[in-house]
C-alpha cells in the first residue's frame, strides 16, 4: 500500500525527524501537536484553554490537508502533564466535534516538548 506525506504551512512544522501525518490507504496517522503557533512557531500564550484550541486548529489543519475534518478522527490521544486540565478538554473538544466522538484517550505525561502542558495526535478514517 502506497504512503503519503501530508504537509501544510497552516499548521507547525516538524521539529524533530517526524511527518505531520502520514496516509496510508484510507487511514491517516497525524503526529502529535502542541500549541505551536505556525506562523512564528512560538507557544501560544494564554491559559490552558488557548492552549488546547491551538491543538486543535493544528490537528484540523493537518486533517484538511489530507482530504479529511476532526469529524473524521476515529482515535485522538490527549496528553496532558497535570491532569485537572482534563474537564477542559472536555469543553473545548465539544466545540471541535460532535457526536458520535471518536475513541480517545487522555495520558497524564511528566513532561512534553518545549514545555507544552498539552500535545494530542489523532487517527482519521477517510472511507473508500
């Protein structure tokens, strides 16, 4: 089964040896996002809240680029290195999806990349 590479310019660039995503068949793996802005590639600033809406334009702008929408996402992983944000997440995810949501599961992690306090990646089905 042929591979694509998906890269777009409205979301952060790679910042290690990784693809934004990858379509293999009709399924899509999207690679984890942090806040990153994709302009500057500098950290969003704000609370917690700012932050995971900025994932979440990340992974839909990665998800439009290879055909798809967070409508298509069948399994999103949420990291979070303090937990208490999870309720958060919660309230902004309802604003990026509706039902039925996809599977998901959320990881509290010690630290992740340039001190985000968030990171989510995603598998999108696209269908035949």
């Amino acid at each position: 089964m042929a591979r694509e590479i998906i890269r777009t310019d409205q979301a952060p660039q790679a910042i290690g040896t990784y693809s934004q995503a990858v379509k293999s068949g009709s399924t899509v793996y999207l690679s984890g996002q942090i806040p990153l802005l994709p302009e500057s590639m500098e950290m969003e600033e704000g609370d917690i809240e700012l932050q995971i809406r900025r994932v979440f334009d990340n992974l839909q702008a990665v998800a439009r680029a290879a055909g798809g929408e967070l409508a298509d996402v069948v399994k999103l992983n949420v990291f979070l290195t303090d937990l208490a944000h999870f309720p958060v997440v919660n309230q902004v995810m309802a604003d990026y999806f509706s039902e039925p949501y996809p599977a998901r599961a959320a990881i509290g992690v010690a630290a992740l990349p340039k001190g985000a306090e968030v990171e989510m990646d995603a598998v999108m089905e696209l269908g035949e």
